[in-house]
C-alpha cells in the first residue's frame, strides 16, 4: 500500500490532499495561461536539466522499484528529457496555437465580413495518470505532463504505486524548476494515495481533462468518472492492446525463417513483454513455411526465461492469462521459456487452429497467439471483427507482386482498426517525433482523434478560441497584426510563414 503524500505548492505533506493540488493549480492557471513561448519552453528546458541533475538516485529508485534494467531506465531518463525538449521547441515554434485570421471584408455584398482571429487556448488544470511499466517515459514527467504543461495547463500527477519514490524524486525536480521559473508553485503538483485518491482527483471541479496512461481496466474506470461529473471532461486514455501482426506469404517464403522467428520471440519477451505495444496477435499463413517459422519460435521461445515483471500482482495476472489462453478450444503450445523466478513467469507461444480464436484484452507479458489463415479473404473479416488497437505491423515483400496486392488491400482495414500501420519490423519500441502516433481507435485508446507519444499531443489539452471584432489593443499577441511571435497564421485561408 503506497503511503499517502502530496508535494504542493513546493512543499511536501503527509497526506494526499488531492483538493489543496487542485486549488493551487486552478490559482496558478490564471498566470500560467498568460505565459510567452519563451517562458514556458525555459521552464520546460529546465525540467529537463534538473531531472538530469538528480539522474543518479532517480535511476537508482527506478531500477529498485520496477526491477526494469540500468540500462533500460537510463534510456527512459533520455526519453524524458528529450520529451520535454521537444516539446520546448514546439512552444516556441508556435504552430500549436493553430492561429487562423480572417480579416474584415467590410464591403463583402451582401452582407459585410466581421474580423475574425482564431487560437487555441489551454483548457486548465490536468490531472496525469502514468503507467507501471515506464517509470519515467510515461509517468510523473513523462508525455502526459510534458504536453499539458507545454499547452499552458498546471499539472496534478497522481503518483503510481508502482513506483512511488521515482515519482516523489520527479515530483522534486519540476516543483524546483517551477521554483527556478519564478512559476505559481500550484503549475505542478504530486500526489500519492490509492484508487480513491485517483478518484477524487478526476472529480474535483478544477480539473479540466485528464492524461492517463494504464490498463483498460483503470482507464475506463477514470473515463466513466469523467462522464459523469456534473462537468464532464475529456479523458485521453492510452490503454492497451494486442497489436496484430499479419505476415504475408511472399514475405515468408523469402525470409530468413530463424531470423525472422527470432526477431519476434524478441519484441515478444523485451521488457518481459510489459509493451502496450507488445505483438500478442500474428496472423500466419497455413502451410510448410508457416510451419516451420513456428518450429524456430518455438526453440526461440523456449530459450527465453522469464525475467522479473514490474509486481507481483502483475506476474500473477499474466501466469493466469497465459493459463486461459493456453486452454482455449484449439489452441496448442508452441514454446515456452523458463521460469525465471517468482516474480518472472515464463514466455510463452500458442498456436490456434481457430480462425475466430477470442483473443481480445492483452495479456500483460510475453504471451503470444499466432493464429494461422489460408487466404487474405478469410482473415479480413477476422481483421474488421478485431478491437481497436495501438499499431498493425505487416509482413510484406515490397518485390512480391501478390504480396503488394495483398497489402493494397489490407492497408485500409487496418487503417480503420489502429493508430499506427508499420512495414517489416516489430512494434516495440515507438519513436518520439512529430509524425508518430501513439494512439488508435477504442479500447486501445478513449479518444482515436490524438496520440499520447509525440509533439501532436499538445493538442489534448487545449481548445480553440475565435475573437470577432476585437480592438488590435485588446488581442492576445497570437492574433495580433503585428504577429509578435513570428507565428506561422492561416491568413484569410492561406498559410503564411
Ligand atoms: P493501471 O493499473 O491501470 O494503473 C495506472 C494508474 O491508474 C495508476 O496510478 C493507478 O493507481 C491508477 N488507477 C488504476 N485504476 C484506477 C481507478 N479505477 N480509478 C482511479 N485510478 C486508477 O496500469 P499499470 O499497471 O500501471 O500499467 C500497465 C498497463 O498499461 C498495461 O495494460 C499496458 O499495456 C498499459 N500501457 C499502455 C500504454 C499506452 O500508451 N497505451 C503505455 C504503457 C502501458 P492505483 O492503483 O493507485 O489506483
């Protein structure tokens, strides 16, 4: 049980007052909002630098809690850092304020155009929720808060119990760089409780929209609060999924089978499977090559041993997942890896004879179904029945002149069904850019339209504003003629740079 402690206004307290955050941030917002690109995209700079300063205990904590590798927790520290960054150069760059102007046509016939000027203005406080699996990437300064804050809105965390001193030392390292800002202490808030206190977070009224990243489970949960508060408010859950893998014939007559085998039983078992974007579904086609790509998966797997998962209770659910999914109707075992101690239950791969096998939530771990088909038209509607998910990889061999086909025609089934469509690769491991997407239709996410990784983020949380016929005096400076921070505007329809 995570003991209850908050870090408001700079100061830390024993008890998880979610109500003092609240009004702190909901005071601060007021001086936030107002903040230039320059200020901010400073302030977000030097949360990074003074994460970086506190790198050695913060990795040190991370490492203890999550049991993840140095070496893994010193690349998320990279992440981070690189996060807050970019997300430093987007504020300045100010494309994100989305500025449209459509000036007065005062003589238009037959009835005159007012002046209208359009930005996107922050929505207010968010509440952040991160996940076990990243301690650092997807947590206490992680995409979530990094967005938010880039947009203009103070920040409340609900620290996970998961990983509870990482987030404390996070916590410490934004609430100094607020302090180094001369920011409103409430721009940045922590609080450490349980489920209840997670609750009570995403009713109080101050809280505008919240960031969770997590479990289906715990983000439906916060979505159906959200609802139904008197004021509802957007809830951008990244939850999970099962990310389908569909190889194609060509592909698989031509691969190199044991390097191919291998590189899946590798994105598979990486970070003990703990991915949202872990490849839990391959579609196979039936025949020898399938067969023997299963034959080398299968010794692949089976030299993989567990390692530790992030706790006890998330080791216990996936032994009990790959239970179930071993015992379904016409599923046999293809491999499974060793034991790797309590707490790092075995990999394992099953295959199903079953077209129609009901494989729907993730099992959180390196569990993988591998579903064979015959003919594309056979897995398509199996494809269109599937959930919504974060990614799609396919196999295709670009030179395959019936792999092309097969692909043209798959593309836009699965464009429908994920937030990200990638060639030839695996989807562990997402790049954070500009272009990316980490986001995709329900359940895989609560809201299809945005990605949770990436500089397009920043669009959660906030919303547009237009201004008719205000006086050039009283305009924000976004909107202003003179366009004082060199921002590229849609200027009567045209984009001008
Ligand atoms: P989790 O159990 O859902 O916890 C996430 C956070 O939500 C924690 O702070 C948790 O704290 C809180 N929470 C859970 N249920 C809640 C409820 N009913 N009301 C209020 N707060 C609640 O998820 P996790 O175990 O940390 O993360 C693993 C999961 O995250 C996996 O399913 C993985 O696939 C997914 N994931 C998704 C992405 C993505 O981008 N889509 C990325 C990484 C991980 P309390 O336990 O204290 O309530």
């Amino acid at each position: 049980m995570t003991e209850a402690t908050s870090i408001i206004a700079g100061t830390e307290q024993p008890t998880a007052d979610v109500a003092a955050a609240c009004a702190a941030a909901a005071e601060a917002f007021a001086t936030y909002r107002t903040t230039t690109p320059d200020q901010r995209a400073d302030f977000l700079e030097t949360v990074a630098a003074e994460i970086e300063a506190d790198k050695e205990p913060i990795i040190e904590a991370a490492v203890r809690e999550s049991g993840l590798p140095e070496a893994r927790i010193t690349g998320e520290v990279g992440r981070t850092t690189g996060q807050l960054r970019m997300f430093a150069r987007v504020v300045r760059q100010g494309d994100h304020l989305g500025v449209r102007i459509d000036p007065a046509m005062p003589d238009r016939e037959p009835l005159p155009r007012p002046d209208i000027r359009q930005r996107m203005v922050p929505l207010g406080p968010v509440a952040v929720f991160g996940a076990s699996n990243f301690p650092l990437a997807f947590s206490t300064a992680g995409g979530d808060t990094a967005s938010a804050l880039a947009a203009g809105c103070p920040v409340v965390v609900k620290g996970h119990p998961a990983h509870p001193v990482t987030g404390t030392l996070v916590a410490r390292a934004i609430v100094r760089a607020v302090e180094q800002a001369g920011l409103p202490a409430g721009v940045f808030s922590f609080v450490l409780g349980g489920t209840e206190t997670g609750q009570e977070l995403v009713r109080d009224p101050r809280i505008t929209a919240v960031g969770f990243t997590g479990s289906r489970r715990g983000g439906l949960a916060i979505a159906q609060t959200a609802a139904e508060r008197p004021v509802p408010i957007p809830v951008s859950a990244e939850m999970s999924a099962i990310n389908p893998v569909v190889v194609l014939p060509g592909a698989l007559e031509r691969a190199d089978i044991d390097a191919l085998a291998t590189a899946y039983v590798g994105s598979l078992t990486l970070g003990a499977g703990q991915f949202c974007t872990n490849p839990g579904l391959m579609f196979l086609p039936a025949g020898e090559a399938g067969d023997a790509f299963l034959r080398a998966a299968g010794a692949a797997v089976a030299e993989a041993t567990g390692q530790q998962m992030l706790t006890p209770e998330i080791a216990e659910a996936y032994r009990s997942g790959a239970a179930t999914l071993r015992e379904l109707d016409g599923v046999r075992v293809v491999g499974q890896g060793n034991e790797g101690g309590e707490n790092a239950p075995a990999p394992q791969v099953v295959e199903s004879s079953v077209l129609e096998v009901p494989v729907t939530d993730e099992v959180f771990g390196s569990a993988g179904v591998v579903v064979r088909y015959d003919a594309l038209e056979d897995l398509l509607p199996r494809l269109r029945g599937l959930e919504g998910q974060l990614t799609a990889t396919v196999h295709a061999d670009a030179d395959d002149d019936g792999d092309v086909e097969l692909a043209r025609e798959l593309l836009p089934v699965l464009e429908e069904k994920v937030g990200r469509i990638l060639f030839n690769g695996w989807p562990t491991g997402v790049e954070v850019g500009h272009a990316m997407v980490h986001g995709g239709p329900y359940p895989a996410t609560s809201d299809a339209r945005t990605t949770s990784v990436g500089s397009l983020a920043i669009e959660r949380f906030q919303r547009p504003v237009a201004y008719q016929d205000v006086p050039e005096a009283l305009l924000p400076d976004a909107v202003r003629d003179a366009n004082p921070w060199g921002l590229t505007r849609r200027v009567d329809g045209t984009l001008e740079t």
